[in-house]
C-alpha cells in the first residue's frame, strides 16, 4: 500500500506561519444525549478548557488578576481559569465569559493577530437532531449559549480583535444562513478541485494493484461524488476529501476491484443524519422537499434563515429544512450560470440550491424508497 503524506503544507509554509496566536475550542466531546441544563454545563467547560490551553501556550498574555489568583491560592492554573470563569454569578452565560477573555486581548494590545478554532464535529450537531425541533430550538435560540456564543465571536471578529475563524461546526452556520459568498477562491479551497482529486488517485493508487485504470478510477469519483458549490459564481465544482479518502479506502478493502456502490451509501452515517433531518420536518414539507430534489427543479432559499426564527414548536419549517440541509452538505448552491443555462432565467436575487451529486440522489432515493 501507498501512503499518502499531506507534507506540501509543511514544506511550503506561507508569510502567515507563527503570526497567529490560536484560540482553540473543542465541543466534539459534548453529550448531547443528555439534558439541554447538562449541555449547558459541558459548553461552558469546553469553552473555558480552550481559554485555560490558549493561557499556557500564551504565558505572556495571562492577565495580572489570574497570576496573583493562582499564587495566592497555590491551585495548578487549570483549577484557578476553572474557578474564576465557572461561577455563575459573574457569568451568566458562556458568552459572557467570552467576551471577558476577548477584551482582556484587546486591552493588552498583543503582539499576535488572533485566529479561532472551533471543532464541534459531527457528535454534537447529530445529538442534538436526533432529539426534536423543540430541543433544536432551545439549544440555538437568542437567549441561548450557543447562540450567544457565535454571536460573540463574531461581533468581535467584526471588530477586527479576532483576524480568523476556522469552524468546523453547524450550529455557526445554522444560525444564520448566507449562501451570498463570492470568494471563489474560498469556494474552490471548500474541497478537491478534478486536478487535485487526480493528484490524490496518483498518490495513494498503486496501478498494478488495482483493476481500474487512473483515468478511469477519476471518471467513477467525479460521475459520483463531484457537485459542491459555494458560491452564486462558483465557475467549478468541488467535491468533499472525506468522500475521495473513503472510495480509496473501499477500493483497498475490495482488492482494486471498483467499490460497490449501493453498500457504500448503505454504509454511510449521513443516510442517518438525513433521515433524521427530514423527519424534523412535517411530511408535507419533507415529500414536497424530495419530490423537488427528485425532479431536478431548483430550491429557493432567502438571503438568510435562522433555525427556530418562527419560535418554538416540535418540527422545522420548509425554510429551515432546506437550510439545514444545506450546511449539513445535503444540498449545494446552483450557480446563477448554471440556472440560466437549465431554467433559462435566473432571478439574481435568489439563492439557488439542489443535491450535489450522483451519491447524495441516491441517498434521497433511499429516503423514498
């Protein structure tokens, strides 16, 4: 077997290599079987645990206040960051606490520009749907951590205190959708481009080992996984690396010979996550919404969607299906072009959505059958 070594990074560093201090925030780890008061607890800890890590990477940058905290109380530095940030009578929420941490930075005037990690991964955001629209709601609405958190975030990125934010995370984008991007560079850095795919195959395939030729191995990725847009003027597709790293994988498991393709989306965790999603939604809504994908015609979506907006209740509406669909990589945007050249009009107010690919119609299918 050949492996493949991501060193082009490592080898190639950019003007921007050790010109960030980076805040990290992990909430993967969260139970979100648990009760919308635990959750609560475990955000807030996960938040304090990425402010504790910044602290010791960043000695020079710990205020004067949790010095002496820590000296006068002989507790390690976890303990005191704990203790000073987990009381609830200082801070009422998570955002709270946030906001402390970020105008400390900012009144320091450090010498970093500041960037943000945030990985919430697929556990948190598949908990919290496989409950109901009405814990939904309750986790993201106004009043709520998480929202208030983004919020946060992003009102002092605005602010030009934090210069990035890298998140892997849903609840984000969720809380307000923008399909509006006209990066195309960020569009194309969304995934692997044909060329980078073909330069992955030639990598990590050996040839002799395998039944289908590298052109042919491109053929079967592209015909089946291509179709990613994120941009209204997105002027070429790009397809999930996840996507290409597990066909290779079934291609080693199955000796070279072409991955079956039904096993595979049988064996895909999103077929779960998709069912999930539109059983949120009232049946009307989720058979009008496959029974559009199905026929090819266009979604709609409005320039922005936040989850829970109409105020709580047991199911999503159509505008919060399609939403979250969509950041869940269920859907994708339809280039204006790309509408015009289909349908012949194009309203270009309108945001534009349908399925990716080949493999996400067939999960939709599935749904059906």
């Amino acid at each position: 077997n050949r492996i493949l070594l991501t060193t082009d990074t490592y080898n190639h560093p950019t003007t921007y290599k050790s010109k960030y201090a980076v805040i990290k925030f992990d909430f993967s780890i969260i139970d979100t079987k648990s009760s919308a008061g635990s959750i609560k607890i475990d955000f807030r800890l996960c938040a304090i645990k990425g402010i504790s890590d910044f602290y010791k990477r960043y000695p020079d940058i710990i205020p004067q206040e949790l010095k002496d905290l820590a000296k006068a109380t002989e507790t390690t530095f976890d303990d005191v960051i704990e203790t000073y940030y987990f009381n609830d009578d200082k801070f009422k929420q998570t955002a709270e606490i946030l906001e402390e941490f970020l105008v400390s930075l900012k009144e320091q005037k450090i010498p970093y520009n500041i960037m943000v990690l945030i990985n919430e991964n697929d556990n948190f955001t598949n908990g919290v749907l496989e409950q109901d629209k009405g814990f939904l709601y309750g986790v993201v609405n106004p009043s709520k951590e998480i929202f208030s958190f983004y919020k946060t975030l992003l009102s002092y990125h605005h602010e030009g205190v934090i210069k990035k934010i890298f998140s892997v995370s849903t609840f984000k984008s969720i809380l307000n959708v923008d399909t509006k991007d006209t990066d195309l560079v960020l569009n194309e850095a969304a995934g692997f481009t044909k060329d980078e795919v073909l330069q992955v195959i030639k990598e990590t395939v050996e040839p002799t080992l395998c039944k289908s030729s590298i052109d042919e191995l491109l053929d079967i990725i592209i015909s089946r996984f291509e179709g990613y847009s994120f941009s209204n003027n997105a002027n070429q597709k790009v397809i999930k690396p996840s996507s290409v790293f597990k066909f290779l994988q079934d291609l080693e498991d199955n000796f070279g010979n072409d991955p079956d393709y039904a096993q595979s989306v049988s064996r895909d965790y999103g077929n779960h996550i998709l069912y999930t999603c539109l059983k949120l939604m009232p049946k009307e809504v989720s058979d009008k919404l496959v029974d559009t994908i199905i026929k090819k015609n266009p979604l709609y979506l409005e320039d922005s969607v936040a989850i829970g907006k109409g105020g709580p209740s047991t199911q999503l509406s159509y505008d919060e299906g399609v939403a979250l669909l969509y950041y869940l990589g269920f859907l994708t945007v339809m280039p204006h072009a790309e509408v015009k050249h289909s349908f012949g009009e194009v309203n270009p107010l309108k945001n534009y959505l349908k399925f990716p690919n080949q493999y996400t119609e067939f999960q939709y299918l599935k749904y059906l059958l």
